[in-house]
C-alpha cells in the first residue's frame, strides 16, 4: 500500500518532541513531506533535523503544490486550531489536531461538521486515552465488569505549576487557564466513559487567586501582570440519566502533592482508581481490592498517533473524534460560562 504523506502545521515544542517522532516511528505506513511554521528559518531547520523534503511559512502554498499532503498534524497555538483545521479538511486533508479542539463551541462543531461533510477523518490528540492504564481500565469496563457508572472523579491539580514560559497565562493566544491546558485531557477520559454526553446542568467555579499573587513554582517564575487566566476550576457535570462528573484543575493550587492526574470512577458493580490502577469490587461477597503491578507503560503519542492512521485507513480505534470533540468544547465553555455567572 502505498505510504499516506503527512504535513505538520506549527514546529514547536509537540511537533518536535511528540508528533514528528512517532510518525517516524510509523515509516511503513506514513512519511512526513513537509513542515509548515509561521517562521520559514525554523520550519526549515526543524525540517532539516528531521530530513523532511519541504518547508514552508504558508499553509496556502503547501496544499497548492503537485505533493499534497493526505494528512495534518495540526500542532499550532490554540487560537489557530480552527483556521488551519478548516483549511487542511477544505483541501481533502485527515486532521490530528492539538488539544483543546478549539477556541469555543461554534468553531469545534463547524469543525466536526466539515469532517463529516467531507469524509474526512478529523481526531483529537488527548493521548492520554491510550494509557496502559486507562486502556486497560477501558476494556475492564466494555467487558461490564464496573456495571454502570454513576459517577467520576476526576482530578489534574498542580501546586505550583503555572509555566513561567510560552502563551500559558495569555487568554487570547490560549482561551483559558488550567482547564484548557490540563483539566481537558481528564475530562476526556471521563467523558469517554460515560458515552461522551451533553450535560443538562453544569455549576462550576474559578480562581486566580495564587495566579494573580505572582511567584515562582515547578514550572519557572512567572508574572503577574500577564496572568488572564484562571488557575484552578472546579465544576460539577449532571447529565440526564443521573450519571455525574466532579472536575477539578488547577494551575497552582494549596494542596499536597506537586502534581496528581487521577480518575475515581465508581459503577454499580466496581469501582477504579486510575493512577496507579486499582478496581474495587466485590468478589463472592467480599471486599476485593485488585492491584496491578506488571502493566509496561505504553508510549501514549505512539499508540495515539496509531490510533489516528487506524481510522484514516478505516479501522476502529478510541481516540478523541470530531464529534466528541464538539462535546468536550462545548463542556468547556459551558464551565465557564457558569464560573462567569
Ligand atoms: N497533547 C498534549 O499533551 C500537549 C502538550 C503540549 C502542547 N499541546 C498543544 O499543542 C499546541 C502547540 O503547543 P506547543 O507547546 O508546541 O507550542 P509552541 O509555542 O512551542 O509551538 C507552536 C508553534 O506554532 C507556530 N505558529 C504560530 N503561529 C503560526 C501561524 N500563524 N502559522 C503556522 N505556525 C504558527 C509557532 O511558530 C510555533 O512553532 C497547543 O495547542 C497546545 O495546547 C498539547
């Protein structure tokens, strides 16, 4: 078969240290003929390290050229999500696009909408899906071993960790603060456990208390002045059939631990905890609590970069789609919206 050909738009730190490496990894079934960056000098030297045939600073240019890409890894800022999205599925193209999907609802559900119009497969890099862990606690639920889960957890809380670099703390570039950048990847998973619903009611809050102080963390120092985000959010998620999910992010937060990413995900017939993996269930009328300690730790970009090619060449896989896309985004903006309120 021959080789689908991959364009990555935006050479930053994912292109670079994700996405371009676990493409390469993938040379029996896609090679990457071109690098588009608003920079022409960097996304020459970043095609250069890579040995990638073409560089460009105009995404235009590269869908106008006699090689034309099949496939966008779309590794831009936030706010340039949707704009070239929209461009590389106007031009026939598959899209991996970054995290979130987009700036707000509208934009993610025209996104899905041209996907699907198109036959296009557009696909989310929430990797995070493809964890040791969390795939295995996937399939342990698709086998009906948690029974039906009423309610979720889920947590990414860091003390200290507002990045003192790049457009993190800057609204218009970003959308957002911790939610946007950490609290989306959990609240995917949890979505994706309880069949990617529309909430009926969302009550959340946000803060910028430690934010706005200013100061220094695991993540440099940053300042003050230009912090127009918030840095934590907690939101309660109510959806119709009585199942529930309790979020919780934060940039900077006083709590104990550094960082901690988890999921609590409690069904009628067992329970899990996600990092480390643990279920909670009842084994013929005993308390059983089932630790695992040989999971080997999957490479979350690969299997997700995997995952993407799988439904371009017309497989299954779990991976973040178009439409669960919209939902999430439209999750978002609903959760502060309501923090707003
Ligand atoms: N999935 C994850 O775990 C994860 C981790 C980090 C970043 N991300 C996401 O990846 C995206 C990029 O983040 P990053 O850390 O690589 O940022 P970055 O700032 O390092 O890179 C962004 C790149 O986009 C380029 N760019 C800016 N304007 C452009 C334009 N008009 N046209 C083309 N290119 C342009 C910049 O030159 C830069 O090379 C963000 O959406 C971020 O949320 C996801």
């Amino acid at each position: 078969m021959a080789l689908l050909k991959a364009a990555i738009i935006g050479g930053g730190h994912i292109a670079n240290q994700n996405h371009i490496p676990a493409l390469k990894a993938l040379n029996e079934q896609v090679e990457i003929i071109a690098v588009c960056s608003r920079d022409i000098n960097k996304a020459r030297a970043l095609a250069n390290n890579h040995n990638i045939p073409f560089a460009y600073d105009n995404a235009g240019e590269m869908f106008n050229q006699e090689q034309k890409p099949d496939l966008i890894v779309n590794c831009t800022a936030n706010n340039l999500h949707y704009a070239y999205t929209m461009q590389a599925l106007e031009n026939g193209c598959h899209v991996l696009c970054e995290k979130p999907p987009a700036m707000n609802a509208k934009q993610a559900r025209e996104m899905a909408d041209l996907a699907k119009l198109k036959g296009l497969v557009l696909a989310y890099n929430f990797q995070r899906r493809q964890s040791s862990e969390y795939a295995l606690l996937k399939r342990y639920q698709n086998e009906g071993q948690l029974g039906g889960i009423y309610h979720i957890k889920a947590t990414y809380l860091r003390r200290r960790g507002i990045p003192g670099w790049g457009n993190f703390t800057n609204k218009t570039i970003q959308g957002g603060g911790a939610l946007i950048d950490l609290g989306v990847h959990i609240l995917d998973l949890a979505l994706d456990l309880t069949n990617y619903q529309i909430p009926d009611k969302i009550v959340a809050n946000a803060y910028d208390f430690i934010g706005k102080a200013g100061g220094k963390g695991l993540k440099g120092v940053w300042d003050p002045s230009k912090f127009e985000v918030e840095d934590a959010v907690f939101a309660h998620l109510s959806f119709p059939n009585n199942v529930s999910i309790s979020l919780s992010c934060s940039f900077a937060l006083n709590t104990k631990e550094a960082e901690s990413v988890n999921l609590e995900v409690f069904g009628n017939k067992g329970g899990a905890i996600l990092n480390p993996l643990s279920i909670h269930t009842e084994i013929a009328g005993e308390l059983a609590d089932i630790h695992f300690s040989h999971l080997e730790q999957a490479d979350n970009q690969l299997q997700n970069t995997i995952a993407f090619l799988d439904l371009v060449s017309g497989k299954q896989s779990n991976i973040c789609n178009g439409e669960e896309g919209a939902v999430l985004q439209e999750i978002v903006e609903r959760i502060y919206l309501s923090a707003e309120q």
